[in-house]
C-alpha cells in the first residue's frame, strides 16, 4: 500500500518480507581464506535463513589465499600485535558518525591494552576499472582481497580495557566522506581476522541519508527451537546492504534482561535494605554483571553481531523491557514492582551499552535521564524518555509525573531551534495504539499501559502541537516524522492536524523478535477536538521500517519515503489480547 499525503512530502509504504525477493548480495560480511590451516575455522557463517539460500542464487565472496588478508594490516609499517590471552567479548560496535568523528565500542577478556585501528579503504579512482556502486558494495561486504588501502588518513587508538566492560574509542581526526576498516590489536588472531568491522563518514555537505529503525529485540519470549526472531534480524541484514544504511536506530528494548535474569537479579537483591553498604556495592556490582550478560548474549547473534559492526551509525533509547517489565508501575499499598536499585543497576547496564555508543564521556550516572538529540547534517533525531521521569535518582517510584518532565520539554524546543529541516522524534512507548478513550479504560484494567502515550492523551497532544507548529512556520521546507517503538503491531498512521491543515507521519515499528499481538482498535478517531487520525496496521508480523531522507531537492522541499516491513510469524506467537 503507497500513498502520498496532500499536505507532507512522505511516502508510506507497507511491505511483507517475499523470500524469494531476496538480496542479490551475499548476507556474510567475514573474509575467507583457504591456505593456512592455522586459521581455519575462524570464518564468518551466512546469516541467511535457510528458505532464501534455497530459492536466491546468492553471489558468494571469492576465496582468499591468506597473503591477501595482510593488505589492510601492511598501512602500518610497525605491525599488528596479537595478544593470544585476550578475547573480543563484544565488539567492535560503530556508533555515533559524524563528518570527523566516530564511536567503536568493544569490550574484551580479561583486562588488557587494546588498539583500534582505522584504515582508509581507497576511493573509486584508486580502484582502476572499478564502478562506484561495485567499489561501495565491496567495502559492504569487507571483501579483503579486493579492496585496497591506503597509508595516508590511517588512525590508531589505544586504551587500557578492564575486564568484561565496554569502553568507547573515540576517533576525532577523521577525514569526511571516507570509508575505513575497523581492525583491532591486542587481541587474539582469530578476533583480529574475524572482529572486523566498517563505517563511513559523512560528507560536510549531507543530501541523503538512508535509516533503518528497529524495536523489541525479546528474543527470550520465542522458543529456542524458533528461529523466526534470527529470520527478521538476517532479513534486516539484507535490506541493510541492499539499502546502503547510514544510521539505525534501537528505539527501546533493544536487548534488556530476560524474565530470568529479572528474577535471578531479584533474588540477589532481596532484602538489600538490611546489609551494610561494603555488601550492597557488591550485590549491585554482580547484578549489574548479570544484565550485561544479557547484552552480549543478544548482541553476538551472528546477524546482529554483522549489524552492529558494519551498519551505520547506531543509536538507541532504552526501553520498558530494558530496565523490568512494569517498572514504573506502583502497587495499591504504595510499593513498586522492582526495588530502587533493580531499576538503577538496570539502567547502568543499559548506560553501559546505550548510551556510551553517543557520549564517549559518559559520567557516573547522578540522575536518571536518557533523553538526547542528535544531528547529521540537516536532519535532527529527537530520542524521547518517556521512563526516567517516573522515578527520582534513587530509583525510586514517583507515582503521578507526567511521562516527560519539563526539561525534556525545554530540550525537545531546543531542538526545533536547531539548524534542521526535518526532524525523527523517537519514543520507546507506544504512542497511539489505543484511542484516548481505549487508553483510558486499559490503562485501569493493565496498569503497565499507564506509562503507553494514549493514557497521557494531553502529553501527545502537547508533542503533536510542537511539532506542526513547527513544521508550518517554514511548510513546505520542513518535515517531522514519529517512530513509535516497544508495541506488539506495526501499524503506519496519518495524523492530521484540522487547524492548520497539515499531516505528520507517524510509524508504529516492532518487534524484531518475541511477541505479536493482533490489531484491536480503531483504525481511524480522534486524539482531541484538533487532531484526529487514520492507521494502517501490520498484525500479525514481524516487523522494522526503513526511512530514505533526500535533501537534494531544487525546491529545498525534503521528502521522506517511509517503508514498514514485515514478516509473517507462526500463530503461537501471536497474542489475541494484551497480556494480564
């Protein structure tokens, strides 16, 4: 289904997931190589599931003899030094990219001095008889031996990692508009050769930029003998390299504790009240462990692990599931589902991993707030906080605060004072799932809607008139997008504003993997008497969307083309009613 707005220049499109539409490109990013037995068993494995590699004639990467995977490491006259003793538990992770700067993030076992290293990979006119989308879609791919590299614009961090704890590498001397190869040393062989990954920068002046959003990565509610949850996230390596991705967003749960963990972590924390506080350091220190565990179990899924390390520039907000389901949900006799320091041990983790792939220099946490704003180039992308305010630094339940504190607010205006035209405002709680009036009733029937937008009508309204606002004081030069993530349905919404005319595009995404539930409300209503809206829902899928933005435009009027993917899954796992 595509349809054009009157009054928007966005282009919705829905989409379900055809095996035999495949990629044309091999999903396996690793280098192959066939004659040193030394390395053999170190290979990347194809991420595809099985049903495209029956029916895709898939371009496979040339083998490698294992002189041509010393091209990258001869920029550097001194060497690459391995460490045999020391392991990549997780890593290397790109996350923010600008015109000069990038974040890896990695983490390793046990404590050591690690170096990243970035390698230029040469542009088209060094690569004789290769055509630019050739030489691109190799660099995707990381084919070794068929790029080159050069000595010149090569960059190199070192920092003392302690064990089991990511850290950044914070990179700030980078050329524009180049592609590099992201090596580390200090580490054992097999992570050197395998642990690859590759990120771009952005040019001064950004035309276009290609998105990917995902939500719900609850792998831990399908069964480990489903496979439908490693399906999507293959197919979005797919589309990532088909779509050429420059960022990605993780708009909440992106790969939170599971039902287990939760209740491990409770029972370490029982009774934390009564110890001293030499013990409670320790009881915090082994749960906060615990969540990480956690983060690394899903993050080195071999298609995530291929996502994090060569997709983009990636940026997360955490979400309900990554902190304890029902967290901000006070019981009748005034307790909270989870203890104060469940809830701060949970969002050290989620710091940990989260919020260190954008604020390198993240500070011991003060006060729970994760809310931030990014830019590239024109485009500005807003991560709401709808959790952090419902509780004191403490971790302690507020009950009766509104899901966005005022100086959340005050940032959101700041920017929408920014120097953009078009503007992503990402939630991690459903937006409009429900009717105001459904919000209502549901909320009284599943306390843990009450932290779901449509129980706080008047707060969405009070988005909605930001945002047109906004877009009106320069229309038809701006343009406003809303990504609503931590639902069970993806759902495309038109949300109109009657007074002054306008549209904005609103796109429901997740899960990538858990859960589905059918579609219950309304497909069109009312929010107030000024905004009303249309859906068109996705039930029953698996599902993530992907956003074209182009700037290039003569009329400087930017259009955003918005496709919602979807894949079929089984009908055990899809709900017909919420959860109790």
């Amino acid at each position: 289904l595509k349809f054009e707005y009157d009054h928007s220049n966005v282009f919705l499109t829905h989409a379900t997931a055809d095996p035999s539409m495949g990629a044309s490109q091999s999903a396996e990013g690793g280098v192959r190589f066939e004659d040193d037995a030394l390395f053999s068993g170190c290979c990347s494995t194809s991420t595809q599931p099985p049903e495209l590699k029956e029916k895709v004639m898939v371009e496979q990467p040339p083998r490698l003899k294992f002189g041509d995977l010393a091209k990258p490491f001869k920029v550097f006259k001194e060497g690459l030094v391995p460490d045999p003793s020391v392991m990549v538990q997780l890593g290397p992770i790109i996350g923010k990219i600008t015109e000069r700067t990038a974040i890896v993030l990695v983490e390793v076992a046990p404590a050591a001095e690690v170096t990243c290293h970035l390698i230029p990979i040469a542009p088209d006119d060094e690569n004789p008889g290769a055509s630019k989308n050739a030489s691109r879609r190799q660099a995707r791919l990381l084919r070794v031996g068929k790029l080159e590299f050069t000595k010149e614009g090569a960059t190199s961090l070192a920092q003392q990692l302690e064990a089991n704890k990511p850290r950044p590498f914070f990179f700030d001397d980078l050329q524009p508009a180049t592609q590099y190869l992201v090596v580390l040393s200090g580490v054992c062989q097999s992570d050197m050769l395998n642990r690859m990954g590759q990120l771009r920068t952005f040019p001064d002046q950004v035309d276009r930029i290609r998105v990917l959003v995902a939500s719900g990565n609850d792998i831990n509610a399908v069964d480990e003998q489903d496979d439908s949850g490693d399906t999507t996230w293959s197919r979005v390596v797919e589309i990532g390299q088909s779509f050429d991705i420059d960022v990605m967003l993780h708009v909440g749960d992106v790969a939170g504790p599971s039902r287990q963990d939760q209740r491990v972590a409770e029972g370490v924390l029982r009774d934390y009240e009564l110890f001293k506080e030499g013990v409670q350091v320790e009881k915090d220190a082994e749960v906060v462990d615990l969540f990480r565990e956690a983060y690394k179990r899903s993050w080195n899924d071999p298609s995530l692990r291929s996502i994090f390390s060569r997709m983009g520039s990636h940026l997360m907000i955490m979400g309900d599931r990554d902190i304890g389901t029902d967290h901000g949900v006070p019981f009748p006799d005034g307790g909270q589902r989870y203890s104060p320091a469940f809830l701060r041990n949970a969002v050290d983790a989620y710091r940990a991993y989260g919020r260190q792939l954008w604020d390198p220099e993240m500070q011991p946490r003060t006060r729970i707030q994760e809310w931030h704003f990014q830019e590239v180039g024109a485009v500005g992308f807003f991560f709401l906080d709808p959790f952090s305010n419902q509780f004191n630094f403490k971790g302690e339940v507020v009950p009766g605060r509104p899901l966005i504190g005022e100086e959340q607010w005050e940032g959101l205006r700041n920017a929408l004072a920014a120097n953009i035209r078009v503007i992503i405002v990402c939630s991690p709680s459903p937006m409009l799932h429900d009717s105001p009036e459904q919000g209502q009733e549901h909320a009284e029937k599943f306390p843990y809607l009450r932290n779901h937008w449509m129980s706080r009508a008047a707060e969405f309204a009070q988005l909605l008139h930001l945002l047109f606002h906004w877009k009106h004081a320069q229309f038809p030069f701006r343009e406003a997008v809303l990504i609503s993530g931590g639902g069970k349905c993806g759902c495309t919404t038109d949300i109109q504003d009657k007074e002054l005319g306008l549209n904005l595009p609103l796109v429901s995404t997740g899960p990538v993997a858990g859960l589905c539930e059918k579609w219950t409300s309304p497909e069109s209503g009312h929010i107030d008497d000024r905004f009303s809206y249309m859906h068109c829902p996705l039930p029953g899928q698996y599902n993530f969307c992907t956003m074209d933005v182009d700037l290039s435009s003569r009329t400087m009027k930017p259009s955003v083309d918005i496709q919602l993917i979807g894949i079929p899954v089984g009908h055990e796992l899809v709900l017909d009613h919420r959860r109790p």
